[in-house]
C-alpha cells in the first residue's frame, strides 16, 4: 500500500529574532496527513503559520523538528517533486515572460515534452487561452494566479499544494478555480489547500486542519468538525400540518421528545446541529486568533 | 543536464531584456571607440597602446559585467519570491544556481568575444598586425570573468547588493596585489598575510597584456594552467556558494 501523500509528524519551525539571541516558535509540534485522492483545508488566521508550514512540505525551509514525507521520502526527492504541483501565494513571476514561454520553460525543466497544443489546453483550462503570448508584465493579480495554476497543473501532478490560491480572484473566478480543484480531485490527485476563505473550505474540503500561532488546534472531517454534540434539532408534525422544527440542548433532548410525544405530535427526524466552519474556526481560534 | 540549460536559456533570456546589461554594452562600445582614437593623438608605438589599453577595458569590462549581470539575480528571485516555485518544484538548489550561473556566463562571454573582435578591427583599420595570443589572452580574461561571476554568486548569497559590488572590486584589487605588497597591509603578521595572500585568488595571472603588447611570446602550456588554475577556483566559489544556498532558509 502506498503511503500517504503528504504526512507531517511533530512539525516545529523556529526562527532566530535579530541578533540571534532569541527565537520565536512559527510551527509548533504539528502533525497532520492528506490521504490519497483527499482535499484537505489548511486554514488559520493570518500569521498562523501556514506558509511556514507549506514551505517545510515544500522542502524550502528546514524544519527545526519534526518530519515532512511526500509518499514517504524525504519532500527535497526531485522524484517526488515532480509529482508535486505548487500555486504560491502571490506568485511573482518574471514579467518579461509570456504564458507560453513559461509553459515551455518549465515543461522543459519537466522533462515533459509537452507540445505547444497541450500548452495552449492548459491556459484554456485555467481562462488563458488569448493570452498565451502576452507578457505577463501586463497582467492582473488574478491573471498572474491562473499562470501559476497553469504551471502547477501542467504535470498533472498526483498532489497539489496550493498557498491562498484564490487570494486575488474576484468571485466568478474563484467558482473555476474551485471546479478545476475537484475536477484534479476527480481525476485523482490529492489537494492541500491553505486559505482563510472558510467559505470554499467549506465548500470544497473532505477535511480542515485549523492552525493559531504556530499550533494546530483542530483537525478532522469538515462533517464531524460542524456537527455541534450540544444542540440538536428535532423536527415533528400532527395530523395534516407542515412539519415544525425546535432545536434543544442534548440534556433537554429526550424530555423535549417526550413532551411532544405526549402532546400528540409524531416526531420525524432527531438531527444535530450543525455550526459553519466560520463558527467552528472562530470558537477553535479564540475569535480568530487574534 | 537539460533542467539546467533550459533553466540557463530562460536565465539568459532574462538578462538580455534588462536594461543594466545594454547600458554595460555600451559603455565598453564607447571605450573601445575611445580606443579607437589613440592614434589621434600622436603617441608613438600606438599599436602597443591600443592593445594595452583594449585589453585593460575588457578585464574591466569583466569585472563590470559579472557585478551588473550576477548581483542581483538571486536578490531579486528571492525579493519577488520567483524562485521559491522554481526551487520548490522542478530543480534542485543545485540546478537553480548552475542555470543562473551558466545564462550569466553566456553573455559574459558574448560580451567577451565581441569586446575582442572590435578591438581586432581597430587594429586592423589602423593598420596594425593582429597578435596570435589575442584570442587566448581574451580567453583568460573571459574565464577571469567566470570566476568572478561566481565570487559575485557567493556573495550573493549572503550579502546584498549594495555590499556585493565593493566586496567582489576589493577581491578583485587584493587578487593582484603580489605575496610583498599584501604583507605591507598588515606588516605585523607577516606569516598569516602571506598564508592568506596565497588562500586567495591570484587573478594576476589571467593579465597578459603587457608582454602581448610588447610582443612577447607566451607558451600554450601557460594558457592552458592558468584557464585551468581560473576554471578551478571557479568550481571551488561556486561550490562554496552552493553549500550557504543550502543551508539557507528561503523565507
């Protein structure tokens, strides 16, 4: 069986302060995997850690303990590197380049051998296809994130690692972006997305690892992680009437059925409630960590 | 290999629409034209003072260009974090800095070749032979020119810009300063001036101009040690330099 794609063990990353005299914890002791074919939410609030943490996956930062494996090797592999598909946070590409060129360079870099139509397929893909010879130096924050996008989708890569990627995307931009994500989750590819747009999280993660200065405070099924064990919603009905809902405490749960039982109401459905993520991040954030 | 020379021609791609480097072209242009006009002014043994004076320009024209062409390369990637997606997917460290390296080289030796032929028609055009060592007396500056493409990466690496420049022209002035003349810096640690002097580069012996000038003849097996001795210590810098990338946390 294969390993996990990405497994991160007892990660902690600390930076020396000016001088050197003291340090300051980013990362401390987080642990956390992204299963095959899963799309995992990295979220937190600015500051948490997140881009630290994705640069240790990424094997651009040395972790000060703890381990980071990509399907079990060590993530500075060149062989598991080139599984790997990365769209950075505000990427900043050189400006004298075209789409193309790019495509070309790093297809190059790749060893793919791609041709020039296959190129031209990706920056269709990602909204691109009249631009493919335009240099980048004319274009917006969000035209610059769909090159990046083009680069990490290029070798159809098996996981990819994605650092606010819809950051400077206006909305209907953000809903593609979304669609290619599940369409790569589709094709089989594993996804590790960071953001703090809880709402695409929410949207479109199986699971959310939730970070706050430096530490991993929850982490498991976007389902288990909204269902509140506290307040549950039951919904019940008399004779031809529309079906009513009341939400109770768990304590007050079975006396409240009873009640209504004994009322003459037949009881439908006992559901818990579910919370957003928004909700779930600000309580496990302490107001969002700050 | 590919990774690298692809990475190299997007590397020279890159410096070729900077504007520093035609500003540099032109400088060395409009000192081979000034070149150009020693016979004007009545000198005698002008073919000597043109080719002095031609290849002093390109050895400075080296040096200009492995600072304009090298300081800011990986300043400026880490700045605009260009080359945390770069390293971060398809090359190593290693390859990063070897395309770097390479893309700068080839147009140093551009610049290089097209410094030596403008300086052959000068001589032509005013009617002086052409001595056979010119081409591998340029060949040694070109490879002086590598190797401090690879200080100006080592400093790079661990210094910024504004300080890369003054350290790589210091290196380059000490480098040529005989055993005697360094120990007369620091006259009080005669012995630990002269084991750094020779720690040290020794870029003197890439300067044959004065005994091309003077027609002197230069044995093959001169050129061929000291391209050997520059290429070496060049491997050695970047090696070096590689090792601090390395070790470096690209934040």
């Amino acid at each position: 069986m294969e390993e996990y794609p990405l497994q991160v063990k007892e990660l902690e990353k600390c930076f020396r302060k000016k001088l050197g005299l003291s340090s300051f914890k980013a990362l401390d002791s987080i642990s956390f995997h992204l299963s095959p074919g899963e799309i995992l939410g990295f979220i937190g609030p600015n500051g948490a850690g997140k881009t630290t943490a994705i640069k240790c996956i990424l094997g651009l930062l040395k972790p000060s303990k703890g381990k980071v494996t990509l399907w079990g090797s060590n993530p500075a592999s060149l062989e598991v590197r080139r599984r790997i598909g990365y769209v950075p946070e505000n990427p900043d590409y050189d400006d004298s380049f075209t789409p193309i060129e790019f495509l070309t360079m790093f297809s190059s870099m790749r060893r793919l051998e791609q041709k020039k139509e296959q190129m031209l397929a990706i920056l269709d893909r990602v909204g691109l296809s009249k631009w493919g010879n335009v240099r980048i130096r004319s274009f917006s924050k969000g035209m610059r994130q769909r090159v990046s996008l083009a680069l990490a989708l290029q070798s159809e890569p098996d996981l990819l690692i994605m650092d606010e990627p819809t950051g400077g995307l206006d909305p209907a931009a953000r809903k593609e972006f979304r669609d290619i994500i599940l369409a790569e989750r589709q094709r089989g590819a594993s996804v590790f997305f960071s953001s703090h747009l809880l709402s695409e999280v929410e949207t479109i993660c199986d699971r959310a690892v939730i970070l706050s200065s430096g530490k991993m405070v929850i982490e498991g099924r976007l389902e288990d992680l909204m269902r509140t064990e506290d307040h549950y919603r039951i919904t019940y009905i008399i004779s031809d009437d529309e079906p009513k809902e009341l939400e109770v405490e768990a304590d007050a749960l079975q006396k409240r059925i009873d009640d209504l039982r004994a009322e003459g109401y037949s009881i439908i459905a006992v559901n818990p409630l579910y919370r957003s993520l928004e909700e779930v991040f600000l309580s496990a954030t302490d107001g969002g960590g700050r | 290999m590919k990774p690298v020379m692809t990475f190299a021609l997007m590397t020279l791609r890159n410096l070729l629409r900077r504007r520093a480097i035609w500003g540099i072209s032109i400088v060395i242009l409009i000192s081979l034209f000034g070149i150009g006009q020693i016979p004007s002014y009545g000198v005698s043994n002008e073919g000597r003072f043109i080719l002095d004076f031609g290849l002093f320009g390109l050895e400075i024209g080296a040096l200009l260009l492995a600072i304009g062409l090298a300081s800011n390369i990986y300043p400026r990637d880490r700045e605009r974090k260009t080359v945390m997606p770069i390293i971060a997917v398809p090359l190593s460290r290693g390859q990063y800095l070897m395309g770097r390296f390479v893309g700068a080289a080839i147009v140093e030796a551009a610049a290089m070749l097209v410094g030596c032929i403008g300086l052959m028609i000068i001589l032509i055009i005013n009617g002086h032979a052409v001595p056979a060592d010119m081409l591998p007396a340029t060949g040694l500056l070109l490879v002086e020119g590598w190797f401090l493409l690879a200080v100006v990466f080592f400093f790079s690496f661990w210094t910024s810009p504004p300080l890369n420049a003054p350290l790589t022209v210091l290196l380059f002035i000490v480098s040529q300063m005989s055993v005697a003349g360094f120990i007369k810096l620091f006259p009080q640690a005669p012995g630990l001036m002269r084991t750094l002097r020779l720690l040290l580069p020794h870029m003197d012996v890439f300067h044959i101009k004065d005994p091309i000038a003077h027609g002197i003849d230069i044995p093959g097996l001169y050129f061929f040690l000291a391209m050997l001795y520059g290429l070496a210590y060049m491997a050695f810098m970047l090696s070096i330099a590689l090792a601090i990338f390395r070790s470096k946390d690209l934040k």
